[in-house]
C-alpha cells in the first residue's frame, strides 16, 4: 500500500529567487524572518535536513539529516497560491494571472450587479480585516457587498452573515467566478463571511475560494485516471476546483489540518493526500507577525513526530511551500522565493542532498515516478 503525505506550509519561502527584483521583493526570506524570532524552534524539521537546503542559513545543520532534501525554485510567472500549487502539481503558468491594482472595472461590476441584485462597496486592494471594519458598518445599512481585492490575483467578497446567508454568499461567489474569464480570469474568488458589529468585526471560518481551473493536467488528474485515491485536507479541493480529487475534508487552521492528515493516515489507500496548511500566510505573513509566524512555526515542528510516525512501511512525507511571505519586509504581500522540499520514509535514501531544482513541478514528476504512472506534465523526478 503505497501513499505519499504532501503538506504545503503555505508561504514558508526559504529566500529570494533570482528575479525577485521584478516582484520587489528583494531581501524576502520568510524563514530567516522567522527564525529570529524568540518562540521560533523546529528541531525535528532539522533532524530531517531543513537547514542544511542549499541557501538556508539558521542555525546548526545537522549531521545526519534522518530525511532527504532540495530547494526548489519557481519557473511560473507569479508568486501566488493559485500558480504555486498549479506547479507542485506539474502546470507551469508563462503568464501571470491578472491582478486589479486600481480595483476592478465597470464592465465586471455592472453585471455582477444586475446578477446580485446588490451594490458593491470598496472595490479596490484592501486588507482582509480592515475592509471589514471600513466597511462593515455601510454593508449592515444597505446590503450592498464588500468587493475587493489585493496584489494577488483575487476577486473576494466579504458580507455579514445576518445580512447575507453564506450559501447565498457562495451563490453571488459563482456568479462572479462565470464573469471573470479571459483577461478578468483572476486565479480565485473567495467569498469572505463574517460576523459581529461595529469595532468587533470577525471573519469566521466559512472561507470558500473559487478557483480557475488549472490550464493542462495535473498530477492529481493523472494518479485519479490510474485508478489512484487522491484526498485533499484543507482549500487544496479549492486551488484545484475540485479537480483530480477522490476525496476531501475542509479544515479550521493548522491544528485541524494536522489532525485531519493524522485521520487519513489511518486509512486504508493507496495514492496521495494533499494537505494545505494556511495559517502561516493567512494569519501572520500577511500581518507581519514575525512571533506568530515563528510560534506556528514552532507548533508544526512540535507535531511533526507524529506525522512521521503515521507513516507505514511504503508510505512518503512530503513537506514543501508554495511561495514566501515574508512577515518583516515592510510589504503584507506575497514574495518571490524558492520553497524547501524535505521527504521523509522507509523508500528514500536518508540525508540525500538533491540541491537545487529547476522547478516546483519536480514534486508532481517524483510523486508520478514512484506510482508508476506516465508522466504527462512539467518536472523531473528525484530518484527514489
């Protein structure tokens, strides 16, 4: 019964990539951010080889690294989620997706609004949480939706849940996600709940994204045709739009995530489980939170044996990012770094240094090598 663990601590960059200038984002290194931090501690990522990549430079390298590593770098044009999983999966983008740094236009708006029924508030990049309270108060006394967006390639939709139910929610999600094709075709519409009143706004865990479909197969795609299981922890059912997924479970932060991973660790499958863990990005890169970006850090790391030991006899650990976000720069975006692959198992060859790789994909070319499957997308595997 082989299976493969794939966890993406999402925006977990390990430094710069060579281009990081044409984002502006020189200097970006997410985990030196946070490994400066007091509560910052991952003594079991290092046993595996976590600082002995190529490029990472914090702290003791271990001897002899218990699992085997590389550093990726990224060939996609972008340095979003939507892109940086579409390549872990085999799909390299030569064009980035749109993004709306002006807000979004009339020919989108006019539309959407004739489809809703409602007027729209913003329209322009905004912080998550503080759109809400910008906004909020207006929203509650007209029902008009809160639209906005950020550097990323994102069309969300934030509305109180007494004002408008989440499945409505949703509903008004889809009918954005039809409008926004071709060149509007933005990676994800995300609908964004909330709840509260005035000065005590909260976002609730009802976060649902809509995402475009990725543009060629994916690995994901190829392992269902052969007949494998492909189970999705976290918004990875999303990022993908539910393609080349057998099964999948949404989660509620890190901790569930971890949980729900450990849950299908008991099951019996063969084939992959993909597992997103967002907290990283969604809570502390984005709000420059160097210690709380270190303290989940810390917490992975502390739940880290647990995972290894759920592993059976055939079975891989594959623990990666898929962009950087560093928490320190003065920026709350996204930034253009290369990601860390560490593999742990019985099938690998421990404390082997594969350098640095040409692309995210190699994760999709390896996963496809070591279930025999014809590779029909970008990546070279790792020889297991």
């Amino acid at each position: 019964m082989k299976r493969i663990f794939l966890i993406v601590l999402d925006s977990v960059g390990i430094g710069e990539l060579p281009d990081a200038a044409d984002y502006h984002d020189e200097g970006s290194n997410t985990l030196l951010a946070a490994s400066k931090s007091s509560y910052f501690s991952m003594p079991n990522m290092r046993k595996l080889g976590y600082f002995n990549i190529d490029g990472v430079n914090i702290g003791e390298k271990e001897a002899h690294p218990t699992g085997a590593f590389a550093r990726l770098a990224e060939v996609s044009k972008g340095k979003d989620t939507t892109i940086g999983h579409w390549e872990i999966s085999g799909v390299i983008s030569n064009h980035p997706l749109p993004t709306f740094p002006n807000g979004f236009p009339e020919e989108i708006l006019e539309p959407f609004r004739k489809a809703t029924g409602r007027d729209v508030l913003c329209n322009r990049p905004y912080s998550g949480t503080e759109v809400i309270k910008d906004y909020g108060p207006e929203h509650e006394k007209t029902g008009a939706l809160i639209v906005y967006t950020s550097a990323d390639s994102v069309f969300q939709i934030a509305a109180h849940e007494d004002v408008v139910p989440v499945e409505t929610l949703y509903e008004y999600c889809k009918i954005a996600r039809k409008l926004l094709t071709g060149k509007y075709g933005v990676g994800r519409v995300i609908a964004r709940p909330f709840i509260g009143s005035a000065c005590n706004y909260t976002r609730t865990a009802g976060r649902h994204d809509f995402s475009l479909e990725p543009p060629g197969k994916t690995c994901l795609d190829l392992l269902q045709e052969a007949g494998f299981t492909v189970l999705s922890v976290g918004k990875i059912v999303d990022i993908f739009a539910g393609r080349g997924i057998t099964e999948y479970v949404r989660t509620q932060g890190n901790a569930d995530g971890i949980d729900k991973t450990l849950e299908y660790m008991k099951k019996d499958f063969t084939g992959l489980c993909f597992t997103n863990l967002v907290d990283y990005d969604m809570l502390y890169g984005h709000r420059n939170d160097v210690d709380g970006y270190a303290k989940a850090l810390s917490y992975f790391d502390g739940r880290l044996p647990q995972l290894m030991a759920g592993l059976g006899d055939e079975d891989i650990l594959m623990i990666t990012a898929d962009h950087g976000c560093d928490p320190s720069t003065p920026s709350t975006d996204h930034s253009r770094e290369y990601v860390p692959l560490l593999m742990y198992g019985k099938p690998l060859m421990t404390g082997k240094n594969y350098g640095t790789r040409f692309s995210f994909a190699d994760i999709a070319a390896t996963i496809l090598r070591y279930f025999d499957v014809q590779q029909c997308c970008a990546g070279d595997p790792l020889l297991l």
